[in-house]
C-alpha cells in the first residue's frame, strides 16, 4: 500500500485516490457541505486553512492544509520510486 503525506503527519492512500482539488469553486465547497451533511468530512487540516480537497474512491473527502501541487508532488514523487525499485 502506497501512503501519501498530507501534512501533519496525516496519511491517505495513494490507491484510494480519485482527485485533489483546490477549494475555492462553488462545487467544491457544495461538495464539502454535502460531506460534512453525510458524516464521510476528514478535516485533517488542524484548524488551518483548506488549500487543498482529496476525493477519495470511498466516497470520503478529505480537507488539507497543503497545497494541491505539493500534494499531487508527492504522490509523483513516490511513484518514481517505485518505478526505480521494480528495474
């Protein structure tokens, strides 16, 4: 299992992934309301702002604190090591 760093030590997987979005559209924040409505919000930003959302394959949504491109970075990064692992 692949894990992905969202800040503060939080984890997702990488395999449960669907997207990362930034919060600002009106979908998005309809999104994050109807979650927190059904109880599948993880805030996991610890009381900073929301830079980044985390759709998951489980019908979770996920708040971060980090930016999209840093997420999305690290998830990259991590499967370039993997690739290099499996040569």
């Amino acid at each position: 299992m692949k894990l992905i760093n969202i800040g503060f030590g939080n984890m997702v997987s990488a395999n449960r992934l669907i997207t990362i979005v930034s919060p600002e559209s009106a979908p998005i924040k309809r999104i994050i309301q109807e979650a927190r409505d059904r109880g599948v919000l993880i805030d996991a930003t610890y009381g900073r702002r929301t830079r980044a959302v985390l759709i998951m394959d489980s019908d979770h949504v996920i708040l971060s604190a980090i930016q999209p491109e840093t997420v999305a970075n690290r998830l990259n990064v991590e499967e370039e090591e993997d690739e290099e692992i499996d040569e």
